[in-house]
C-alpha cells in the first residue's frame, strides 16, 4: 500500500473553513457595492503572466518576491504580485474597446514570497480600484474619496496620508540628490519600520551626511488634520522644494477639494510617504486604522502616469489603489468589528422520508423562488428528528420545516432552533409570512 501524502498548506497560504469564507465573502461584497455605487465596472485578468510583464516596472523588492517559473513549454511566466501591473497590459491591449476615463475594479487573488506577519500572507487578495485616460486632479480625488467612503462603510475610521512623489523628486533634485531619487525613495518607504537614525544611516551613506538630514527636515515637515496644518505643511515642503510648482499646485488643489467635500477630517499631507514601487509618478498614498494604526497601511496606492507606456506608444495616465482584504479582516477581528458569517441558507427542509425527496426539493424550490434561501437535507435519521435539528443548528439554521408524512397534501411543521419552539398545521403561505420576517 502506498504511504499516504501528509495534508498540509504551504507557509503564508490558507484554507478557509466555510464560517471565515462566509465573513471574506460579505465584507468583499460590501466593498464591491461600494466601488460600483460610484460608477466602476469589473475586470478580471489571468493569474499567470509572460514575467517580463510583470518585471517591467515593478522594481525593487518586488523582483525578488515574485513567483516566477518555465511552464511546460518552455516559457518565462510568472504569478502576478499585484492587480495594477496585469491592468497596465490589460489597457494597451484593449484600448480600443474601452472607454476613457475608464474605471474600474478588480477583486482577486495574488501571490509574493515575501515574510509572514499578522495580516499578511503569500497568497491574499487584493481589491483595487483605477481611474486610467484622465491626468486630473478630479480623477486623484475621486480615489481618495471612495478609500475613505468605502472603508468607513465597514465601520472603521480611517487617516489617508497623502504626497506627492513628484514633489519629492523635485525636492531632491534641488538638493543635488536628484540622480539617487530612486534608491533615496526606498529608504524613505521603509521609515515605519526602522528607526529614524536607521534611516539616517542609510541616507547619508547613500547621498552623504548633509543631504540626508535635508532630507529628514523634508519627510518630517507634515502631519496633522486642519487646514490650517495642511497649508503650513505645504507650504514648508513647496519652499524646501525650491518653490511653488505644478507639484504643489496640484496637492493644494486637493486641499480644497477636501474641505469643499467636507471630509478634510480623514486626511494629512504626509512628506514621508512615498510608495516603493517605481511606477508611481505624482500623489501618492496611504491608509491606516485610527484604532490600530500598528498594523499598517491598510490601503495604498497614486498616480502613474507612464505604467501603460510600458505596452503601448500612447501615453495614457492613470491613478488608483488598492485594499488589502486580509488585512482588513485581520484588524476588523482584532477591534472586535469582524463581519457576520451569515449563512447563505437560514432554513433547513428535514428528511422525513428519504423517498419524498422530489417533494422536498419541489417544496424549497417555491421558498427560494420567494427569496428564501433554502437547504433541503439528504438522509433521513429514521425518525429521529432531533438529529436533524442539531445538523440544522451545527450549520448556522435558524429555522427548519418539517414535512408531513404524505406530502405535497400534509400540513407543515415550522421550527425555530433558537428557541425551540414549533408551529404546527401550517400551509406554505403561512409559513412563507413568518419567514419573511426574519430572512433577508
């Protein structure tokens, strides 16, 4: 006899049990009521990917954490590590069956080998969201309004940092740090998670010891939520910068749009905020918990403007973002806000007799043509009823009707598991009424 294979997951890769599976199922059909309340439509793309696709403009570590690999035929192919990179090819290819400004959303799996931490796995799922075809300011903000909209529908309160990858590379190249941009804009994204003298270090090994204190007078010039402390902010930036500039410009017409909107509130002109991912061209952003800010941007993303150049010689503009589902549902439990695994079917048909099975089916095909969800069980329990009862309770039913012996003809039993009562000598109208009261 063969040895049998040890079942087991591979690191940073889940399996879902029907309760979790049931709560990412609602919480991502809130964010995609969300997304399409504001006009987006759906995409979808394949998982797999030719690499150099993929690697085109990726950069940084992303290179090192993608899943690459020959398939059968001998081709460089790749999983993808995002959404908005497949988007980018996805555009050049069918540009000419869309219509611009095109927006849209994408809900799916994707896959980096990078380290496990709370909230983040190798396998997750991503929700982003993308205005391509418009370079305008409008366009940014609409972004960082559904952000803000769709993830306080969750029931969470949320700061979205803002900047400007272009200010900051201007800022740079004033200081004569302009050829280094690339390699100074990693250090600064990973300041949440080293010291500022860590930072330092590696600034000034990089750029020498007077630039990277320019620097960390730049990237701490910002914070806070009024406007008065968004203006001083900017104004401090737009000055080390080398002056007012379409840059600026274009974060202190975000500023208005905010106030104008009335969600000035959930927003701070964040200098240190740049995004690693080098295809990131002007706002750029990042979204953290109030009430759990230890877990980190919850949502992220900006402009960029030169991505779909990659595959196409029509320069087309984009800005977008993207929600990370996980861990969203990680901190959503650690705040005690985890959505409710509804079940999919609240009412449960008993198994009298086996042989009558036509007839229960018959029967839940009616409540579900009334928009009830029903679940018909298979086996009977040789009258045991109460073994059916637990089954119904064991999978989350609230309610289940029992036939009588001689069906379609015998009256019905209604009863609630909860508690535990039962209406007897009911017809399928009457019971039809009182489940409408509390199925939705």
């Amino acid at each position: 006899m063969a040895s049998l294979i040890e079942p087991k997951v591979l690191k940073g890769f889940r399996d879902f049990l029907p309760p979790a599976e049931m709560a990412r199922r609602h919480l991502t059909e809130q964010v995609e009521a969300s997304f399409r309340s504001f006009g987006f439509v759906p995409i979808d793309t394949p998982a797999l990917e030719y690499a150099k696709i993929l690697l085109g403009k990726g950069g940084g570590e992303t290179e090192k954490q993608i899943y690459r690999f020959k398939d059968n035929g001998g081709r460089d192919v790749a999983l993808r590590f995002d959404l908005t990179v497949p988007f980018a090819r996805f555009v050049a290819l069918h540009q000419g069956e869309i219509t611009f400004p095109f927006k849209r959303y994408h809900i799916a799996k994707v896959w980096r080998g990078e380290n496990t931490q709370r909230g983040r796995y190798r396998e997750f799922t991503q929700c982003d969201f993308d205005i391509i075809g418009s370079d305008s300011a409008a366009a940014d903000f609409e972004i960082l309004l559904m952000i803000r909209a769709t993830l306080l529908a969750l029931g969470t309160d949320v700061r979205i940092h803002v900047n400007h990858r272009g200010l900051f590379n201007r800022f740079l190249s004033h200081i004569g740090a302009g050829e280094k941009s690339v390699e100074v804009l990693r250090i600064v994204d990973k300041l949440a998670k080293v010291c500022e003298e860590e930072t330092r270090k590696n600034l000034a090994a990089l750029a020498g010891d007077s630039c990277a204190q320019k620097i960390l007078d730049f990237i701490g010039a910002g914070g806070g939520n009024t406007e008065k402390t968004f203006e001083e902010t900017l104004d401090r930036i737009t000055a080390l910068s080398g002056g007012p500039s379409p840059e600026s410009e274009r974060l202190d017409m975000l500023r208005r749009f905010m106030f104008d909107a009335g969600a000035a509130d959930s927003f701070s002109l964040d200098p240190s905020i740049t995004r690693g991912l080098d295809y990131y061209t002007g706002v750029v952003f990042e979204t953290f918990l109030t009430e759990l800010p230890d877990i980190g941007s919850i949502c992220s993303g900006g402009r960029y403007d030169d991505l779909a150049g990659l595959y196409s010689k029509n320069r087309i503009s984009g800005v977008g973002s993207s929600i990370g589902l996980d861990r969203i549902l990680a901190a959503l439990e650690s705040l005690g806000k985890s959505p409710v695994a509804a079940s999919y079917a609240a009412v449960a048909i008993a198994c009298v007799k086996q042989e009558c099975s036509g007839f229960y089916q018959a029967l839940a095909a009616k409540f579900r043509q009334e928009g009830i969800p029903c679940e018909v069980f298979s086996e009977d329990t040789g009258g045991n009823l109460v073994k059916q009862f637990v089954l119904a309770e064991k999978k989350g039913r609230r309610w289940i009707i029992i036939p009588g012996e001689n069906p379609p003809d015998d009256p019905l039993t209604l009863r609630d598991l909860k508690t535990r009562q039962n209406q007897e000598g009911l017809s399928f109208s009457q019971v039809l009424e009182i489940l409408r009261g509390f199925v939705r």
